[in-house]
C-alpha cells in the first residue's frame, strides 16, 4: 500500500470508524434470492467458461517469470505457455505443437532457450517460432514461418501479466480495467512483490467457493480462532468500479490507531479488492499469525490473492493461492514470521473454507431448497451476480429475484 497517499487511507480510516460505530457494514437495499440453477446448469457453465476465455484474465506477477523462461499452464481448460524473451518481452502461445496437436511441454516452469515437443521433436524457441523438425528432407517441404506456435494477445501492466485465451481476440486492458480500477492496482505498486508461496486448491462450482471471499460475516463463526482474531468480523466498507469491487476491513485494535500516522493507517487499515472475473486481492495486516509489533514501525507489506477459476464440470473449481511480500524476505529477520504468516493462511482456507464450500456443494442436489438467500450485509455477492448476469446477457438480478414472504 506504498502508493496510497496519507488522505485518502486516512478516508478510508474515517469509513471504517463510521461502520463501527454503526456496528454493520455497507447494506445493500434488501436481501435477494438465486436459484440453486445458477450453480448447476450445465449449458450455463458452459456460457461462463466462454467468459473467462474472452476476459483479460492474470496470468503471472511480473516478479514470478524471468528473462530467458518460461511458465506451461492451463487455465479453464485452455493449455498455455507463457514466455519471456532475454530483451524482457513477454509471450503467450497454446501448448499445442503445430504438427498434431501434442503439448509441447508440460505444465511447469523452465529456463532454456528451446522447448521439444516429445512426440515427434518439433523445437519451438520462446518467441513462439519454429526452429527446427527432424527428417525435413522426407517430411516435405514445410515453410517454418507458417507453423510457429499459435499465438494470443498478452500484455504486462501494473506488475501482471494478463492474457486472452482465445485467438484472434484483442486484449483491451483500459476497456476492462476502467481508470478507477487501473488507479488502484498503480498504487498497489504490485511489481515489487515475491511470491513466498502458491499452492493450488480443488473446491467446489467457482461462484460458489468466490463468494466465500467476497464477506467477512462468516468470521465470527467459521473463523473465531483464525481470521477472526485480528480483523472486526462483519464490518465491510462495500465500493465497486464496473465490474469491480474494493473492499475495507478494520483489524482489531483500530481504536488505539493514530490517524496522523501513515504507517498506522497501513496497518489498521485492511484493504481488499476482486478484480473481475474472480481475482481477490487483500493487503494482509502484518498483524496476522505474528508477533506483537511496535506502534509506530513500518508494517510490511503482505499479499494474500486467490484466483477462482472454473474446474472441469460445474460442481468443480481450481482456486490459485499466492502469499506475496514486498522486496526480498529470504535469509531477512522476518523470514520464518512470513513464512509462518504464510503456511498458516493457506492452511486456515484450505481447512476452514474450503470444506464447508464443499458441504454446500453437496447439499445443492438434496432438494432441500431451490434457492440461496443472500443477506443486505452480503452486498459484494449481490454485486458479483450481477456482473455475472449481465456479462452473460442474462435478466438483469432484480428480474431474477423471487419477492420473499414479509415474517408475520
């Protein structure tokens, strides 16, 4: 948060205080219903998997791929390589090589100037071209010009390496991120941050395992003894951008905070943020999993990103979970602090979260309801199903919703 000036966290203080005070956090007008369809309709999955294929979509921190390698990924089914030349440039092909379709490396990273497909040894360089294929004189004759690797539109700005996963599609990432959204991941200042972890989480239908990090209201209760013991559950300063949201969670202790302080406001101040489709980013309190700091030190900066994306089947999701610090921390006196920091916050999700995700994937064909009831204080997952439709070209959320019965 080093590129936030001093006024506007010291608003940001001022609205969490004000939602204190009020003990509630931004309200929506009133509570709505989806139905339970929304998750399991398979031709609706099919609509939103197009989605996330046609929308700029992170690939990478800036940080996590050097000069001369690679990164082999596949995303919403989609088989990737991500490159980057020695002058720095930044690539995007499919892994698919152009002689019959075999992937021409693994999923994985790698440092070499050459990838070799293994099925018939058609070498590829980082730039996507084709180098070289075995036999040419009895092959025929093939202009390698033609059949270099298929290529997407890639783009690196704000620290990010984003990409689209369709060929032929442009990439606009100033449509997409709209100027509030690109303002507030210039100040995030994202390109000075390492990845201390990442690890990936199979969960349950995509929006189902979202909405989980889009509220704080299940703190209390699911995370009394881990997330809930440094941040005020269920207080949510709620704003969004087009497609996109901000949110602000106070730690606890906010009261003792001195609002001339900048390194104070950082601290006490928790700010989260998605972008659009399903990125979630929160700037972690280095109060959290740590020992007791000084008032008045310079909080270091912490990252926690989940990026949700749909498995291979509607009920199914595979969410990429990074820990990310600013600057070196390896062989540094907050080394074993991040470290723990970040096993334990991997470990809360993956213990906590998740399986009760999971439950409710479960109960989905039980026939016990037909719908989900999403509460005022739930506002942010209002916000993320409207999007949704409306990207989707589906009845706006207030047509969608069922009038539910006044209590007597």
């Amino acid at each position: 948060m080093s590129g936030f000036e001093h006024a506007e966290l010291r608003g940001y203080y001022d609205e969490l205080m004000g939602l204190l005070a009020e003990k509630a956090p931004t309200l929506a007008p009133d509570i709505f219903e989806i139905a339970l369809t929304d998750y399991t309709d398979p031709d609706r999955w099919s609509r939103e998997v197009d989605m996330f294929r046609t929308t700029p979509m992170i690939l990478a921190f800036s940080t996590e791929l050097e000069p001369g390698s690679y990164w082999a990924m596949t995303r919403v089914g989609i088989p990737v390589i991500l490159t980057r030349l020695k002058s720095g440039e930044v690539r995007l092909f499919i892994n698919a090589c152009r002689h019959r379709g075999a992937r021409v490396i693994e999923d994985g990273k790698g440092r070499q100037p050459r990838m070799t497909c293994i099925y018939h040894a058609w070498t590829y360089g980082l730039d996507g071209s084709l180098l070289a294929l075995p036999e040419n004189r009895i092959f025929g004759d093939v202009d390698k010009s033609c059949y270099g690797l298929t290529q997407l539109a890639v783009e690196e700005r704000h620290g990010i390496i984003w990409g689209i996963l369709t060929p032929g599609k442009p990439l606009d990432l100033d449509a997409h991120l709209g100027p509030e959204m690109s303002d507030l991941l210039a100040k995030s200042r994202l390109d000075r941050f390492q990845v201390v972890n990442q690890i990936a989480l199979p969960a349950a239908n995509w929006k189902l395992t979202l909405e989980g990090y889009f509220e704080t209201y299940h703190f209390a209760s699911l995370h009394a003894k881990s997330f809930g013991s440094f941040v005020y559950p269920n207080i949510l300063s709620f704003a969004h951008f087009g497609r996109h949201t901000r949110f602000l969670t106070p730690a606890l202790g906010i009261e003792k905070c001195d609002p001339s302080s900048t390194a104070e406001l950082k601290r006490y101040v928790q700010l989260a943020f998605t972008c659009s489709p399903s990125s979630f980013f929160a700037f972690a309190s280095d109060t959290a999993f740590s020992q007791a700091r000084e008032a008045g030190s310079e909080p270091v900066e912490r990252l926690f990103i989940n990026q949700v994306l749909p498995g291979d089947s509607p009920g199914t999701s595979i969410t990429i979970s990074r820990t990310m610090v600013s600057g070196d921390f390896i062989g540094t006196a907050i080394e074993a602090e991040t470290r723990n920091w970040s096993t334990t916050t991997h470990q809360v999700v993956k213990d906590e979260d998740y399986p009760v995700v999971q439950s409710a994937q479960g109960t989905l064909g039980s026939g016990a309801q037909d719908h989900f009831t999403f509460g005022r204080n739930e506002i942010a997952i209002h916000h993320l199903h409207s999007t949704i439709r409306n990207v989707l070209g589906d009845d706006p959320l207030e047509q969608a919703v069922r009038p539910l019965a006044m209590a007597e």
